[in-house]
C-alpha cells in the first residue's frame, strides 16, 4: 500500500471514530508530534525503524506524548499510527484527514499565488466567488511569487485556474507553436 491508500485509510478512520467537535485537537496533536519527528531524527528513527520492539515503540511513544500534553483520541489515533508501522506517511495522514475534515465541513481552502500580498477587500471578493463555484465554505490563503510578473493563480482543491501573466505567456506560445506547426 502506497502513503496516499495508508492517508486515506487513516483520514477515514479519524472522520468515522471521532466526534467532529474532537478533529481539530487530533490534527493538532498530529502536527504537533509530526514537527517534532521532523526536528528529531533520532525519534523518527526509532518509530519508523523494524528494529525496535512495539513495547519499545509505545514506552517511547507515551513519554514524548506525555512531554507534549497529547492525549485522548489524539493519543490512541497516534499510537494506532505508530504501532501498524505507518509513521513515514504521517504528513500524507495529516493532509488526507484534514481534505476529509473540510470535506465533511463543507469547507476548502483556495491557494492564492500572487506578485504581491492581496488586499482584504480582494480577498473577500474571491472567497464569494470561488464559494459560488465550489458551494463550499472557502478559506484564502495567499502565496507570494514575484517570478508570476502579475495576475494571479488560484489553486483549490485539484482544479487550478491561472491567470498569471506567466500563464498567460505559456498559453499563447503553445497556441504558437500549434497554429505554426512546430508542435
């Protein structure tokens, strides 16, 4: 099973176990042992490594759990994680459940990619838009890319649409090359 099937196993798993009102704690328990299995790679290590016994695996795993105060469904999900050997496809786990959550929420977050930082009016106007598009709750989140020399990509959920003078160039040196025959 690749990391994105073990995702979506886990994501599944989160959404039917938890109560809904209990998610965000387990993202945030997730992103938290995530960051520190990053900056440790002693830790990642030892929980992704066959050569450590599960006991050795779970007294390890309740002491950091303890030092960063998770427990509760965030403890069991973690453990359930760290115990089936699937800690190498946490960051897929984090991002699948949290696709799942929104989902669920009717909610989705659109990745605005501009020349420079959106101004909130702008930014209201595009979160309207996109929620008529998508009938969904939107958040913005807005990336900063001076190489786009204007115009602006959006990217939500696997559709992106790209407005970028950037884009605009690729587009029209395709349409080039197709109309000249040099394709």
């Amino acid at each position: 099973m690749n990391k994105n099937q073990i995702a979506k196993k886990y994501s599944r798993a989160l959404i039917n176990t938890c109560e809904t009102a209990d998610i965000p704690n387990v993202l945030e328990a997730l992103h938290m042992f995530s960051r520190l299995m990053d900056a440790d790679k002693k830790l990642r290590l030892l929980f992704a490594s066959q050569l450590f016994t599960d006991d050795e695996k779970g007294k390890a795993l309740g002491s950091v759990l303890s030092q960063l105060d998770i427990t509760g469904q965030g403890e069991k999900f973690l453990r359930l994680i760290i115990m089936q050997g699937h800690m190498p496809a946490i960051k897929e786990i984090i991002n699948a459940s949290l696709n799942a959550y929104n989902e669920k929420l009717k909610k989705q977050t659109a990745v605005v990619i501009s020349t420079i930082a959106l101004e909130e009016g702008y930014i209201a106007r595009l979160k309207n838009t996109l929620k008529a598009m998508t009938q969904k709750d939107i958040e913005i989140e807005n990336e900063i890319d001076p190489s786009l020399l204007g115009g602006f990509i959006v990217k939500v959920g696997s559709t992106v649409y790209d407005s970028s003078l950037k884009g605009q160039f690729r587009l029209l040196k395709t349409e080039l090359l197709k109309n000249t025959g040099m394709n």
